[in-house]
C-alpha cells in the first residue's frame, strides 16, 4: 500500500530545561542518575528555583525522533498536546521548521506545555525531572486518524503508559496503523517506566509491536532480570525487529534468530547523552522505512546518536543529511 | 563610600532565540549582518515562522554583563522589565541563578517578554532581530533607586536609547549613581544604535560617562568616521575610560593619555559572537570593581569574551572562575 508518510510518532510534546549540575545536586534531591521521575507542577518550580541557568529546547522522546526522521528528509508527523502558551509555540515552531508534520491542536485551557528539567552531569549523564502538563490530555479524540493511517510506520514512546488516556490514544492509533497495512514500533523509554508497567508492555511486546526498541537497562527491567543475554533470549522472536541500544558498546538489532552487532560512533567528546536512544530510532526508523537493510538501520542508528551526544540537547544542531554524506556516502 | 555592590545594570529584559541560518536566509529578508534590527510582533512572528529550530535562553546585553560579574564571584545587580510570562520567567530563573539580585515586578498585562531572535551564520557571526515587548515598560518608577545607589558602577546599554521611558529611567538612575560616589559605565550596543541617537550619545559620552564600552564600529558611528584612529583621537579624554573592543584584533583600553593594547584569548574554534561585547564588559567590570589594573581589567574582560565566543548563545556555559584560576590565576 502506497504511504504518505514514512514514521507518524505520538509522545508526550515536551520543551527541555537543560541544566548543568554536579553529582551532589543531583544528590542533594533524592533524584538517580540516568533516568526520568516524574514531577508535579509545585515539585518542578522547587526544584527549577535552585537550580542553575537553563538553556530550553524543543524535546519529548518521539518528538525528537520524528524531528531527527524529518532531517534525515523521511516523511515525519507528530501526534502530541501542548497548550497555547509560549513554550507550546516553541515546541510546534521547532518540530515544523525542520519539516515534521504537527496539527494537534493545543489546549486553550489547563495546565500549562509540559516540561522536562534535564540535569547535565560532567559525565555526560543526563538525569530528568517531567511536569507532563497539557501533554498528558492527548486523548483518542485528539487523534488525527489519517495521518496514522498513511504511515508507514506508527512510532510510540513507552512514557505514554504514564497517563491512561494517552495510552487509549495509542492503543486505538496502532489498531489502525496495522488495519491499513502499516507496522507498530515502540520504545520502551526508561527503566522506571517499564517497571511501572511491566505487564502492560509484557502483553504488547508479544504480538502487538512490530519494531522494539530499548536500551540495556530497559529491556532487562522487562523481563526482570540482571542478565542482557537472558532478556536477548527472551525478547527474540517476540516481535519483528528489537533493536537494543548499549551505549559505548554500540547496539545489538535481533529479528527471527539472526543478530547483528552494530559499531558505536565516537564524532566526538561525549558532552550529553540526552537523546542518543531517541535519534538512534530515528536514524533506525528512517533507514527502514527507506527499505535499508536491518545492520544499514543499524548504523545510520548509531550514526545519528553518535552526533547528538556531542552536543548539548535532544535534537541535532548539524545537519544529519550531510552527516550521512560524510560517513555513510 | 562602601558599597553593597560591585555593579548594577540597566537594560532591556530579553530571552533569545538562537537559530542557524546561512547567508541566503539573512538576504532574503532584508537583514543587515551583524546588527541588531528592531522588530514589531507581527514581524518578529513571520521571521519565526520560516526559520530553523531553535534554542531558547536569556539573553539582553546589559543581562548578559551583570549575570557575568555575578559568575566571576562579583556582586550584581539587574533592573529591567520581564512580562509573568513563561519567558519572564525563565529571565528572572536564570539572571538569578548566577547570583545576580534582580527583582523588578513583572508587567501583569501588555506586551508579552522581550524575545531576540539571533540568527547565527556558519562564520559565527549573529545576526539580531529584537521584538522590545515588555522590556520598553521600563520608566523611571521601576528603579530600585536604593539598589542603584548601593552601586560602585551602573552599568547602562545603549539600546535603552530606543525607548524613551527607559532612556530617562537611565538618567535618573545616572543622577543617583554619581550622588552616591559610584560611576557610570556606557555600552554603545550597536552601530545603527548609536546613529539613531548619536547626538545624545555624544552629550553624554563628553563629561557624563565615565566608563565607555564600544566596538570599533560603534566608536565610528559615534564620531561619523571611517577611521578607527581619528575615534581614537576623539573619544580619549571625553570619558575617564574607554575600552574599545576589535574583534580579532583585541582591544584598546584609553585612559587620559595612556593607551593600552590588549590581545584577544583564543581558546578553541569560533562559533557564535553572540555575547561577546558583553562579556568583555563583565570581565572588564569585575576587574575594575576589584581595584586591579586597567590592564588586568582588559585581560579580564579579553578572556571572558575569548570564551563565550567558542559556545551557542550569549551566556557563559563553563565557569568563568575556572577559566580565571585557568588562564590568569
């Protein structure tokens, strides 16, 4: 069947608040390295009020991956709420103006755009604090249908099981990306999300998901054990394709018995790691859809994670058409 | 007379937005490279509409200077106007964050928080389109006029000159200043700047200011002159000191008949400038605040601007103490 649209993705329609702070700060507020907590509206502004100057950037984990498909030059849309205030501007300004299809229309009224406070270590571990704001009222009557249905490929991020209208939203979308001939991917987004839940994503993962992606910690928080090889054993043959992320180690993309060991890049220093999972999808997502082989999506993966991770921020500064170029051309 | 702080500025209140753009892109819409263009919202909203992605994060020159004495360990002081906006807030959340006391009320109606697009070119030049909103609603009755008076130096931006209110907000807070024993500091801001009011500038440069900051530009427009030397000849001696910034080149410190020559810091690969006046003048402020040099001074502020000018957006990153204990400690 003709599409469209290459990648439709739904997610939480974030703007980030990157932050630089040391190990102590993020002692000091109880808060763990390397993950996402989710925050209300009084906790975020306390934790905002002590911290140092921010830098604010469009983010959301499938937001950045439909922006990173765009840039590649995919067929991209997004699916996510924000309100109409000064952030929600920002985050429909920047997915659009790098070529991603946008059209929810946001709340007029309600809590405010969502915002997520990324904390920066030396390390280059980012550690997030999310007031999910407007985006947790995306609802199945939000859906824009069609643009699901024209897609190749309907993306979803796994923080959307944080709010049960969201996860309606995403249940009905994937029963019509699947009933117009389309594929389901999901990412599973952090090790916290899943283990809140875990039987939820159990369910989907068997069956109801085409293209799995997650990282070392997360795949391992599904299955509920300590050993990467155990969840590999586990997870293959569930769904299609499961492309799991392992930082340095680069990632490992499973489909039916066969693996395929794909290399990290290393462009540069290691500044943030904040959206190295979300443009390894993207570059994943835009090669599959391209019709590339799984180790091609694999590398143009790693290649796009292994940009962003230089710079500060979810979503790339530089252009990944000429990055391709550069590397993979 | 002792002094609570080291400096105080005023100037206009503003959140930047920093975009990548190529030469093409500042053609086709009329703009003049490496200035500053005043826009209307209906302005400000089409040049958005068209361009990149962008990163959102405090800005305004005089800010930028007060919120870099704070970061050398300076005790600081800002006075300008913010809407109780989102943006307003991320202004007030990061100028004080660095240690900076800034407590002007927001506006609680009108025009929503100053915002400064800046598109940065791939030769790291910025390119500044201002959209002035909240931050010409700045009048005389918004001085903390005990603040001003507790000042060893006002610092002032010469873009307050486009706003009538701010302008005599300024000279009042000048009045003060000098009644108390302190000094007042001048930032010409920009070449177009200056020759919208250069009459006025000249008054007050010419027994008025006793600080002046400007680049060799701006000295120029001052003095209508295409030659650097005869500004040089012109402005020594009008001012007790001027410390007149070129680019490459370093800077020229003045003072009576003494001259000091400067050199630039070049500590890595030139990316966006966006900042780097005003941080010649946070360094070179919080030197003659300390009581060093006039040559220490132009070190201080050499180095500050050598760094801002390696980074996007107008705000140190780093640590300027660690770049100090670095460089000159």
């Amino acid at each position: 069947m003709s599409k469209n649209f290459d990648v439709v993705g739904i997610g939480n329609a974030i703007v980030d608040v990157l932050v630089q702070a040391d190990d102590a700060f993020i002692d000091a507020h109880g808060l763990t390295k390397g993950t996402m907590a989710l925050v209300d509206e009084a906790q975020a502004e306390r934790l905002y009020a002590v911290c140092g100057p921010g830098l604010e950037t469009s983010g959301g984990s499938a937001a950045n991956t439909l922006a990173g498909v765009a840039q590649l030059g995919g067929r991209a849309g997004f699916i996510g709420r924000v309100r109409n205030d000064q952030l929600g501007g920002i985050f429909a300004h920047d997915i659009r103006s790098v070529g991603a299809r946008f059209e929810t229309p946001p709340t007029t009224s309600g809590p405010s755009t969502a915002r997520c406070l990324i904390l920066v270590t030396p390390d280059a571990q980012r550690t997030m604090c999310t007031y999910l704001g407007a985006s947790v009222t995306l609802d199945p009557a939000d859906l824009d249908l069609e643009l699901v249905a024209q897609a190749k490929v309907l993306y979803l991020e796994g923080y959307l099981w944080d709010s049960e209208p969201a996860k309606r939203a995403f249940i009905a979308a994937a029963e019509v990306v699947r009933a117009h001939g389309g594929e389901v991917a999901l990412s599973l987004s952090d090790g916290f999300c899943v283990e809140r839940h875990r039987a939820s994503f159990l369910e989907l993962v068997d069956g109801h998901v085409d293209l799995l992606f997650a990282n070392e910690l997360e795949i391992c928080a599904l299955y509920a054990t300590d050993s990467f090889e155990q969840a590999v054993a586990l997870v293959r043959g569930c769904c299609k394709v499961a492309a799991l992320t392992r930082s340095e180690q680069g990632s490992l993309v499973l489909a039916g018995e066969v693996s395929h060991t794909i290399a990290p890049y290393q462009l540069g220093p290691l500044l943030d790691t904040t959206g190295a999972g979300d443009l390894y999808a993207a570059g994943f997502l835009h090669g599959y859809t391209q019709g590339q082989s799984l180790e091609a999506c694999g590398r143009l993966g790693s290649l796009c994670a292994g940009l962003v991770v230089t710079q500060l921020g979810p979503r790339p500064q530089a252009s990944l058409q000429d990055l391709v170029r550069l590397h993979l051309g």
